[in-house]
C-alpha cells in the first residue's frame, strides 16, 4: 500500500522504488530477491507491479517558452508565434506586453 502510494505520488516505478529502498540498506538484497521472484512467478502480482497509477497534473510550458524566446531575440516573426502557439496575433501582443 505504501509503495502504491508513493507511485500515485511521484509516477515511480514501483521496482525503481524496491531498489531505491534496498540501495538505502532500508530492505536488504532478499527481500528484493523474493519480489523479483514473486513477480516473475505470479502474472496477477506482476500486472499489480506494472500497473501505471500515476494522475499527475503536470504540464509542459518548455514549447511556449521556447516560441516567445525566438520571438523576443527575433528568430520568428509575430505572426509564426502566433500560428505556433495557436492563438490570434493580438492575443499574443497582450501576453507580451504582461511579461
């Protein structure tokens, strides 16, 4: 459960974590070894153990930043910013004149 938990958390890998744990001397090489060995002898606990729980929020802003910085030294002109960051010229004018 508490594995489950930090993978809802953090978007780990729940092996990554037994490693991190075990590299941590917080569980030793045998209690990895016994989960390796569960998990390759037990399809349900292994679909348990890959199964993707994580329902981050996250969201990139790096291509936003990287069309305003060609905008501002000049690389591009208002007009490729605004068909790239799919929005109307004076839309992005105003962005621009809040930064």
């Amino acid at each position: 459960t508490e594995l489950i938990s930090i993978q809802k958390q953090y978007g780990i890998s729940i092996p990554a974590i037994m490693y991190r744990l075990v590299s941590l001397g917080i569980f030793d090489n045998s209690k990895i070894k016994s989960f390796y060995i569960k998990q390759n002898q037990d399809n349900e606990f292994k679909r348990l153990v890959n199964e993707s729980r994580y329902y981050g929020n996250e969201k990139s802003s790096r291509f936003n930043s990287l069309v305003y910085k060609a905008l501002s030294q000049e690389i591009i002109s208002i007009s490729k910013a605004s068909s790239l960051l799919n929005t109307d010229i004076e839309s992005l004018r105003n962005n621009l004149t809040l930064i």
